[in-house]
C-alpha cells in the first residue's frame, strides 16, 4: 500500500502543514474529527501551542448524536426505556453535560461522578449508582437524592436498611438487584440465584422502606449473544418478584456495547498478518480491545431485541409484556468519536536506517493499552508542521515513546510506517481516545502538569467555539 493522499496548506510562507493519512490501521474518522484534523490542523498546532501537550479535544456533541442514534433502533422496537451514560468511560464534565442536556442518565460509580452529573444539571432521579463498594456517604446522598441503587450484595442491602432506620428518608429507597449470569460464576459483581432470591424476600417485606425496581447486570465483553443469554436467565427471577407481589419495572442490561475504530476487513487482515516482528519488543499483544469489530452499538442493540427470549417472544415483546423498561448503561459507545489527544513530537531517535523512537510530549499514562498489556491498534495520524522544499519524506518505521524514565512509558509498541519521517514538533494525533484511553490513568508523574482538555463546538455558521474542559477533581466540597 502506497500513501498517496495529503492534505497540504500553507500556514506561513516559508511553512506548510501536511497531515499524513494512516496505511495500515487507519481510524475511522466522523464529520467532526474529519474537520478538525484534515480541515483545520492549524487550529490543533495552535491549542497544542496554548494549551500544551499532550492535549484532550472532546466534542461534546457528538455524544448527543450517538444518544439519536441508540434513540432511533429503541423506538423502532417499540420498547420502553432508559439510557445511562457510563460515566466512568472519560472524566470529561463536558461529556457529562452532554448526556445531560440529551436527556438520559448517567451511571454514577462514585460520589465524583455524581457530583458531576448533578452539577450539569441532572434531574437526580435519572441518576443510577451502579458498583461493588459504595461508601456510606455515597449512599446517603444517593438516597437523599432519590437515584437508583443497584445493589450488589446481600451485605450491601444490610448497609441501605441501616441508613434508613438511622435517617428516615421521606420516600422509598429504589432499588435494582444486580445479578450475576452463570457465564461470570468466577466474578465479585452481582449475586447468584440464592441471594437474589434471598434479596427478593427481604424487600417484599419492607414495602414502604424500598421501591424495588427491578433487576440489573453488566457483563465484560462485547458480544451481544451473552447479554441475550443474561436476559433469558431473568426471565425466571422477572416470576419469582411477582409472585412475591414486588413486580419488577426494568431490566438494566448494562454497558459493553461495541465501538468500531477501524474499517473490519482492515482490521481482520492486520490480525492475521501480524508478527512478533511488527513490534519493538519482539511481542505481540495477548489481547485486543476489538477494534475492528463487525457491529457497532446501534446493530448490537437491535440484534439484542430481536433475540427470542421466552417461548415465541422476542426479548422486545417480551419486556413489552411485562411492563419492563429496558436500561442500558453505555460509556465507550456514546463516547464513541467524542475526543482525540494530540502529542507533540520532541525528539525523533533513529534506531536504524529506517526505524527509529518517537518521544512525545505526554506519557502513556495519557494513552493507556500497553498498561494493561495491550496496544491502542488505531494508527496515529501525523500532522507534519515544518515542511519546506529541502525534506525528504524518507519512509520509517517508528515507535512512540512519552517522555518519562520509565522503560514501560511506550504510548505504541507497534512499529508504525511513516511514509515521511515524525520531527520534532509534529504532531501524532489518536483519534477516538475518549473510551477509557486517555485519561484513565493520567497523574503528574515528574511533575508535569495534569494534561488539559478542551472542548470543542461547531454553530451553525460553522464556526468553532474552544473552551476549557477540565475536570474538578482538585477540591474536596463535600464538607
Ligand atoms: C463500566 C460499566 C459500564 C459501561 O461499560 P462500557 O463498556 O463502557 O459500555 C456500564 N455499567 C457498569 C455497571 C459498568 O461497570
């Protein structure tokens, strides 16, 4: 494969800018992320001057989008229901906000978390409290709040049943139970069949204390055949509540629904190409995130519906007979296009005639995989910035470093071919590092400031509004 295409534009006289385009793992790029790389890269070389590096760009909108989108196949299928955004997926306020103002709910693992939501406004009804260990203060709040508990434990319940006794709150505490598939036996989230019955009892006798709403899971993985399967075990549980004269209301099926970052078949073919060689340290990754996967968010969740369930239902008509609303909790898919993070180049270290070391400006603490032993396998897209007539593009292979002393601070393993060599002052550009890349890990390791994020608007006119998006972790103001 040859790279042919670029885009030139001249920023100054004497300099041009050329933006690469990816040969082998190229991102898939929407109308936004298009605009702000191809379009205008002088605006990204400018925020990274101002803003440093490395540097978060959300685009808050986009989030919205993908909210029509899921939107769309739920009504299609005619079924009640209720969207949380996975709040956890990015710790953007201005992601927040945007589910916010898209009108769905947001699942809140910690009292940070909430406080986000409700500081963007939320209605604190729409908030859902999912996670094994809540604190005693996150309870309370949530319950004076009126969210939605999912509880995880029989321990858990003995925890919310002390806290009402002790405050008295002025409603019903509600309350989802999360169970535990049999496919997850092994895993510390949920209860199996026993305690949830167990769960179940003790709810049907304290009526007025607790509104039990109904029933929650959250699998890893990605494949929606699993979630049918989940669904189809509740059936049995959906019985045993009403019979208990406690009918469930809702069926949360959790988060997990796929991102696709790169075209399949591109996708398909590097699997089946790759070599220990392709990488610097002679080691391929165990395991991917499924980058290139065939579905996206809005098929799985259509596939999900249309699954039978119990004799000749479908799950929709299922849940439909029920009366069940159907929650989903997506954090990756709705961030899905909403952010890119932009390193600058430092030092470009030949290793060989033809291979060589990227250092950037910013750590892997801000681009995450190798940390969980893995690899982000989206190519970055490099802006190149000081062009002039002399360079030559001279074709290498180059892996990427940050910028601390720690010999595992590599961003990529992968050795990604350059048909024109990185300098110093380019610019890498992931795109699509909203889902749990990012900023999962950053810190101030060395002492370099926390990263800044920025968000990003287009009006109509097709201007673009910059402002900061940085998060409010520093102060403590839950006294
Ligand atoms: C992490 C998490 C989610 C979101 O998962 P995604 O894979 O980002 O969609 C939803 N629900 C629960 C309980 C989670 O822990």
């Amino acid at each position: 494969m040859q790279m042919k295409s670029h885009v030139l534009c001249a920023t100054e006289e004497t300099r041009s800018v050329e933006v690469s385009k990816p040969e082998v793992l190229r991102p898939i790029l929407g109308p936004a992320f298009e605009r702000l790389i191809h379009a205008s890269p002088d605006v990204l070389i400018e925020a990274v001057r101002k803003y440093g590096s490395p540097l978060n760009i959300v685009l808050p909108h986009v989030l919205m989008q993908n909210v029509e989108a899921l939107r769309a196949v739920l009504h299609r299928h005619k079924v009640g229901y209720e969207i949380f955004y996975g709040a956890k997926v990015n710790k953007s306020p201005g992601l927040v906000r945007a589910a916010v103002e898209a009108g769905i709910g947001v699942d809140v693992s910690s009292i940070y978390e909430m406080r986000d939501a409700l500081h963007a406004g939320i209605d604190p009804s729409r908030l859902c409290a999912t996670g094994p260990a809540k604190t005693r203060l996150f309870h309370v709040a949530l319950i004076t709040h009126a969210a939605l508990i999912s509880v995880d434990s029989i321990e858990e319940l003995d925890d919310l049943e002390a806290i009402v006794r002790e405050i008295q709150p002025s409603h019903p505490v509600r309350v989802l139970l999360r169970y535990r598939p049999d496919r997850s036996a092994s895993s510390r989230f949920g209860m199996e069949a026993d305690t949830l019955v167990a769960c179940l009892e003790r709810l049907a006798s304290l009526q007025g204390a607790f509104s039990f709403e109904g029933f929650h899971f959250h699998l890893s993985g990605y494949d929606d055949a699993s979630r049918v399967k989940a669904m189809r075990e509740l059936v049995y549980f959906v019985d045993v509540a009403s019979r208990m004269g406690i009918e469930p209301t809702m069926i949360d099926i959790g988060g997990g629904l796929p991102v696709q970052y790169v075209d399949s078949d591109a996708y398909a073919a590097f699997l089946e190409a790759q070599h220990n060689s392709h990488y610097r340290n002679g080691k391929m990754p165990a395991s991917f995130y499924p980058y290139g996967g065939q579905i996206d968010a809005c098929e799985w969740i259509d596939r999900f519906l249309a699954s039978p369930c119990v004799e000749t239902m479908s799950i929709a008509e299922y849940l439909n007979a029920k009366h069940l609303t159907l929650a989903i909790e997506p954090g990756r898919s709705l961030a899905d296009q909403t952010a890119l993070s932009v390193f600058r180049v430092t030092r470009v270290k030949l290793l060989a005639a033809d291979k060589a070391v990227a250092f950037v400006e910013g750590s892997s603490f801000s681009a995450c995989e190798t940390w969980f032993a893995s690899e982000f396998l989206v190519d970055p897209i490099l802006i190149s910035t000081s062009l002039n007539g002399e360079h030559e593009a001279l074709p290498t292979r180059v892996w990427i470093a940050g910028h601390s002393c720690l010999d595992e601070d590599v961003i990529t393993h992968r050795l990604i071919h350059f048909s024109r060599r990185p300098r110093e002052g380019d610019l890498l550009v992931y795109a699509n590092t909203a889902g749990y890349q990012m900023d999962l890990l950053e810190n101030e390791f060395h002492r370099h400031p926390m990263p800044r994020r920025i968000s990003v608007s287009f009006d109509a006119a097709g201007g673009m509004q910059i402002s900061p998006d940085d998060r409010m972790e520093y102060s403590n103001d839950f006294k």
